[in-house]
C-alpha cells in the first residue's frame, strides 16, 4: 500500500504547506501497515517525531512501545496516526533575546483541517479496534470530555461503525509519577491486551 502511503502523505504536506495560522514546526503521517487491525490515535507529533518522520518516537514513544511489548505486540503489527499532523508550536522570547519553541496542543480548528484525510486513513486502514491516546482523539470519536471519564473500557462509535477503546497518552506517565496513576495505566493496557485476546468480546 505504498501508495496508499504517498497518496496520504501528499494531501497532509498540501495542507501543511498552505496553513496561515498560529505557528507550526514540521508534519508527519501516520506509521504501519495498511490495512490493520490495530489503529492507534494521538495527537500531534513533537520535535523528535518531526525529526525522524514518524509519529511516537520520543520520550513518550518509548513509554508507548515499552507497554505495547508488554502485552505481546510490537510497532509492526499495528498503525499509529495522529488527530492532528503537524507539529502545533509556540514560540517564546527570553529577556536576552533568544526564543524557544516548545509543543503546544492542537486548536479544534487545527484538527478540523486534518479530519478528512483522517477518516480517509481510517477508511483504508480499516481497523479492527482504534485505541485513542489522550483527550484530543478521545473528543473527536467519543462524546466524553476527558480521558477520566471513560479509560479502560470499549465504546462502539456508530457512525464510524468501528470499536474505540480510549487509553491516557503515554505522556500523562512523565507527568503522573505516582504509583497508583502508574498501577492504573498499566491494568488499562492489560484490559486492551484481553479485547484483543477475545475478539468475540467486540
């Protein structure tokens, strides 16, 4: 599906290109075979995933690819996209003059540009289950306003007809250090581990 690929590729980089809007640091598309049973979305690749070209790479990449091997999968089985696809930065100056770019969360507007080529790659992706990461994919596929509300369990979104089992992002773990929040995020990625385990349970 390399063209699948290109053709993907092309529509985000016209759409990258031509964005007038608050300031944005580089873009990616999504990484994985297509088709797939295992769709996860996040929400916008940082510095590293700009970098490198591909989404989840970094810090909280790592973190994602440690629980992905814990529950016996590895990032070639499955395909990870994100809501938005450019880098959303915010640019500071500092009192010597120098600036710093740090990431910023998407605008809905930002998403909004992204959601057909989105459901385009859902759409060929065709995914079994569509695991969310973070509240910005969670809003756009469910009708939850925070990840708090609903992590953990398997939703069915009618009208993509498609199951949604929404996960906190890798990140809340740099943030949550904890061990409950730790216990918690981990027993999320064991419940994953028996939907998948279980196809007859979605």
């Amino acid at each position: 599906m390399k063209n699948t690929e290109k053709i993907l590729s092309e529509k985000i980089k016209n759409i990258c290109n031509n964005y007038k809007g608050s300031p944005t640091g580089g873009y990616i598309s999504g990484d994985g075979p297509i088709p797939c049973d295992i769709l996860f979305i996040g929400e916008a690749p940082g510095k590293t995933e700009v970098e490198q070209g591909k989404p989840f790479v970094g810090m909280a990449g790592k973190t994602f690819e440690k629980y992905l091997n814990l529950i016996n999968l590895e990032r070639k089985m499955v395909r990870i996209t994100n809501s938005c696809f450019f880098r959303p930065i915010k640019i500071k100056k500092g009192k010597n003059g120098r600036e710093t770019v740090s990431n910023r969360t998407p605008k809905i507007s930002e998403i909004k540009l992204f959601s057909d080529i989105l459901n385009e790659e859902i759409r060929l992706v065709n995914p079994k289950i569509i695991i969310t990461l973070g509240n910005t994919p969670l809003k756009i596929f469910t009708k939850f306003s925070s990840i708090g509300e609903c992590h953990g369990n398997i939703y069915f979104n009618k009208k993509l007809k498609k199951y949604i089992f929404p996960m906190y992002h890798p990140s809340a773990l740099t943030y949550n250090r904890n061990e409950n929040f730790k216990a918690m995020y981990k027993t999320d990625w064991i419940k994953l581990k028996d939907i998948l385990n279980n196809p007859r349970s979605f």
